[in-house]
C-alpha cells in the first residue's frame, strides 16, 4: 500500500517514516485528530491556534503562555493551555529543545502531541488500532479524555471513538493498492 499523503509526524522522533505502515500513519493521524476534537471541538487547521478558554494565538515562533481562567465545573481553573492538542507551557518547555522543536507550527504541536503519546505508553496501541487502550493511557495528559480525575467532563468513550471511526475513514481514502506491475497489450 501506498499513502499519498505527506508525512507530518516529525517522523523521525519515532522511527524513520519508512518503518511506519501505512495502517499505523493513518491510526496516529486519526488518534491526533481525536484529540484535537476532544480538546479544542474541531479537527479543523483553525485548532492548531486555540487557547485554553477562549480566542486564539496569532504566532507559531513559540507557545504562546498566555494564562486564562475560567470556572470549570465547581472550581476556578487557571491554565496555559494552547493549540490543536492544548499543550501547557511546562509541557512545551520540557520537550522542546529535546525535539529540536524550533516554533510552535501544526508540525511542532504534531510533534509534541506524538511524544506525549509516546511518553504515557500508549503509541504502541495507537498504532496497533487499539483505540480505548490508547484512550485510557493519555487521559493523564488531556482532561477530555476518561480515566483521570481532573474532574472536567471528559468525553465518553463512545464519542472518542466516533470521531476515531470517522477520521480514520477519511484517511483510509488515501491508501490504494500498488500495482505490482504494468502490463503492456
């Protein structure tokens, strides 16, 4: 099979993009767009320069830390949050120059997304298309998501995985078979 898409991923914090299948390009670029969805309401370019709360960034030289505060359920939240995957600034800090992540871009914040991924276990299992496995691993990392007790409203599973189904059907559009040859008449 053959992706006709172009990689993203900042493959190279992975493993070289050649080592990727096409089913586990197309399993991560889903889990991410979830993620996005659950965290900013879209999966949408406009994501890449939401704020925590409310309104946007306009540069991507670096995260923005800006701070926000909003009532959350019963408590006063203050936050950094930013971006497709609502980074906080700590995050970006501690990852960064380790990835040699030199802006905030949509390939950064993939980037970093990835590796939050990675870092919780749960890259294996996005890969291997065990979705609720996945899910559960990162909840740690972002609130939308079960298993945490941040206590701010996470996603069901079920919606988790509607949007998962849906994205990754839109990309399996993009894998067509490879013609082992051509045949002349």
């Amino acid at each position: 099979m053959v992706l006709l898409e172009a990689t993203i991923l900042g493959a190279t914090l992975l493993k070289p993009a050649s080592a990727l299948t096409p089913y586990q390009y197309i399993r991560i670029r889903a889990f991410l767009d979830t993620v996005a969805w659950a965290e900013v309401g879209t999966v949408e370019p406009s994501g890449y320069q939401a704020l925590v709360f409310q309104g946007k960034f306009s540069s991507f030289t670096t995260h923005p830390k800006i701070t926000q505060c909003a009532w959350v359920g019963w408590r006063w939240t203050c936050s950094t949050a930013a971006g497709r995957y609502q980074v906080m600034d700590y995050e970006w800090e501690r990852w960064h120059v380790v990835l040699k992540l030199k802006d905030f871009s949509p390939r950064s914040q993939d980037a970093l997304a990835i590796q939050l991924i990675k870092e919780k276990g749960a890259l294996p299992d996005v890969e291997a298309g065990k979705f609720e496995s996945a899910a559960c691993k990162v909840g740690a990392v972002w609130a939308s998501f079960p298993c945490n007790s941040y206590e701010q409203h996470p996603k069901s599973i079920s919606e988790l995985k509607a949007i998962y189904w849906q994205q990754l059907a839109k990309y399996q559009k993009f894998l067509i078979p490879k013609p082992t040859r051509w045949l002349a008449d």
